[in-house]
C-alpha cells in the first residue's frame, strides 16, 4: 500500500513538529543523507518528509536506508516519532536497527490514531518486536521482512491489528506461529488481512491450519520454504476468498483437496516456479491436480525440470483449464510430450517459452499452431530454428512475438 503523494506538501511545517525531525536525525547519528535537514526552515521540504497542505502537520516520513553500515547497529527511541500525531506512513527500512531503547519502543506509538503503513524491512529486529506492536490498531500495512525472526513466533499481539491488510515476512528464518491460547488451527486471526508474506522462511504443511481464521485472505506468498510432498489444500478451504497461491521454490507433489471442498473456485494465479531442484523432474501428480483450480488464470512453471513421461495423459487435465489465459514456461527444459500438451490449451492468450530450449521438441510444436487465442508469444533467448518460425506463422492472433536473444 503506497499513499497518494499530491498533498505530501505545505507552505511551513509546526516549530513542535521540525524540533522532533532535528532530534531524529541526532538520534540517527546524523547520517549523509539527511545532512540537508535544517538548511531551510520549512521542514516540509525536507528530503523524506510529507506534510498535508492544510493542517502543516507531517504525514509521512521515509528514513529508509539512511544510515551508513559504519555508523553501527542503532537501538531506535520511538518516542521521538510520537510528536507526529497526522502522521500516515513511515519507512525505517535498510537502517541496521537491532531493536528499541527500553520502553521506548513502536507501543509509544498507539496514540497515532491515523498510522496506517509501518516499514521496518531489512533490519536486524528479533521475536521481541512483535510485543511492541499490538498497540497499533489503526495500521493496514506492516513490513518486518529481512529481519532476524525465527523460530515460532508469537501471533498474540499482531492479532489485536484488527485494520491489517498487508503482512510481509519474508526473509526471516520463521517456522511457525504459536500463541499463549494453544497451537493449531486459526492462530492468526486477522479478519481483514489479504496479503501474507513468508517467502522465504522455514514454515512447512503444518502452518496451513494456523491460516483458517483470515477471511478475507486473497493472496499468500509461501514460495521457497519446506513444503514437500503432498499440499493439502483442504486446510485453507475456509480462505474462500483466496485468489492468487505463490509456491514457488517449494518441492511440492500435488494438490490434495477433498470432495467437499468450498474455496478456491476464486484462485486465478499459482506459481510453482523452480520447484524442481536437486534433478527431479515436475511430478506428473501435480500437473494433473490442477483442474482441482477451475477458474486458473495465470500459472507459473518456470525454471523447472518439464521433461517426462507425459505422452498424451495431460491432454485432458490441461483441455479442462478452460479459464487459463497465461502459461509460463521461461528458463523451463520442455519435451516433446510436454508441448504438444501445451497446443490443447486453445484458451491461452499470452505464453511465455523464453529461455527454453525448442529443438528436439519441433515435431510435437505443430501443436501450437491450434493457439487460436494466442497474442503474446515470448521466445527471448530460445533456441529454435527456421522449422519452428514456420509454426509461429500460423498462428494469425499474434500481437506480439519476442524473440530477443535468439
């Protein structure tokens, strides 16, 4: 979530307001890139800083990446924010912060009625943090990716952020939730949350259950962490708002759903991007179980092992995607067998082949001369020749063809 920036400006900033920044930046050890800060006396001006054009008041603030590695680790007094009391939005991010001053920390901060978007990426805050934040009720969107989480993490005080939309972990070594009420299912009881973020961390199957209690869930990011095997998609059924799955990086098998499954008729999207490491070639089992996402839009099969025993037994499975309009296959080893499945996919109007190699695949290819939707073919850094050209002429749709790099 990124605020409109069309009022972040004001004729002079309050003598209360221009005090604090000054003290923000001696806190910061007065870093490079704020050595601008007090040349002019209107602190709205004031690089990072956004004020609202008719109360003068900041209302957002971006410090990100602000101080040098060699000014050290910094332990953040957050009472030098609370003088802000319009402010919206403030990004920390990239300042090798280690955590906060004692009872100094983001609870001093829940009297800012109107903060809605807080960024601490790229820092070096532990699980203690999380306890500083459940004050914060009035806040959409939080950031603590690349930070030093690990381990199980307490839910208890982010469930108290009942306004949260927008969740981003990722890039923490987490392996699960847990709260003072138990473990298991509907830990995380976010009810207007659309957004998590984990990727990547160390969360396997067993997270999914924790997952039940978020409503108003529309898209997970879950790509390269240690789900393998079968995915049991039963365990987010409640999610039946769910639109969009990232998994890639994941060494998935199939999806298990069971018959009386309610969601997922809204998911759109799924990337299993790059889940083929250590050799092993895409399971047939998962290709197959994607019919169980009839209204698939968009799928992700990029960087992956395609090659296999397939013949003719996706044709069906694949034929049955009647909604699927974008096929990734970038960076991908693709058979024969494989892309003669890909020329039943007549609904596909974007397909991306960029990366792969073609050659030995030219006699199943004739396929995709049946693409009568096709617009967009990308074949950048292919290998293909004069005989696959030929195909490509037959498909009249085309609006664009890529072949940069060829």
């Amino acid at each position: 979530m990124v605020l409109s920036e069309s009022w972040w400006s004001c004729h002079g900033c309050l003598d209360e307001e221009r005090s604090a920044l000054l003290r923000i930046q001696s806190s910061f050890n007065y870093p490079i890139f704020l050595q601008s800060w007090g040349e002019v006396a209107d602190c709205c001006s004031w690089e990072g800083v956004g004020c609202n054009f008719t109360t003068g008041r900041v209302v957002y603030l971006d410090l990100s990446g602000i101080r040098e590695e060699g000014l050290g680790d910094l332990y953040l007094n957050v009472s030098l924010f609370r003088p802000f009391q319009e402010l919206q939005s403030l990004h920390l991010s990239g300042n090798f912060i280690v955590g906060c001053v004692e009872n100094e920390g983001f609870e001093r901060l829940s009297g800012l009625d109107s903060l809605v978007e807080l960024y601490l990426d790229e820092n070096k805050f532990d699980n203690n943090i999380l306890s500083s934040l459940g004050g914060l009720s009035s806040l959409i969107s939080l950031s603590l990716s690349g930070n030093q989480l690990k381990g199980a993490i307490s839910v208890d005080e982010l469930n108290n952020l009942t306004s949260l939309q927008w969740l981003e972990f990722g890039g923490n070594e987490i392996e699960s939730f847990k709260s003072i009420h138990g473990t298991g299912y509907d830990l995380l009881r976010l009810r207007n949350l659309e957004y998590l973020g984990l990727n990547p961390n160390h969360f396997n199957d067993s997270t999914l259950s924790s997952l039940k209690g978020l409503s108003s869930f529309k898209y997970l990011n879950i790509a390269y962490n240690q789900l393998k095997g079968s995915f049991n998609v039963t365990e987010l059924d409640a999610l039946i708002n769910l639109e969009s799955l990232d998994l890639a990086g994941n060494e998935i098998d199939k999806f298990v759903l069971s018959k009386d499954t309610r969601g997922f008729g809204n998911v759109s999207f799924i990337s299993l991007s790059n889940s083929t490491s250590n050799g092993r070639a895409l399971p047939f089992t998962l290709l197959q179980s994607l019919t169980k996402f009839p209204n698939l839009r968009t799928l992700y099969l990029d960087e992956n092992n395609l090659e296999g025993s397939f013949g003719t037994t996706l044709d069906k499975d694949f034929s049955s995607l009647k909604n699927l309009k974008k096929l990734d296959l970038s960076s991908s080893t693709v058979d024969n067998s494989f892309l003669q499945t890909v020329g039943k996919i007549t609904t596909l109007k974007s397909l991306s082949l960029h990366g792969c190699r073609l050659n030995d695949s030219i006699p199943k290819a004739q396929d995709l001369a049946y693409l009568k939707n096709l617009e967009e073919l990308y074949m950048g850094s292919s290998t293909v020749d004069n005989s696959f050209m030929q195909i490509v002429r037959k498909i009249t749709t085309l609006k664009i063809l890529s072949l940069n790099g060829c």
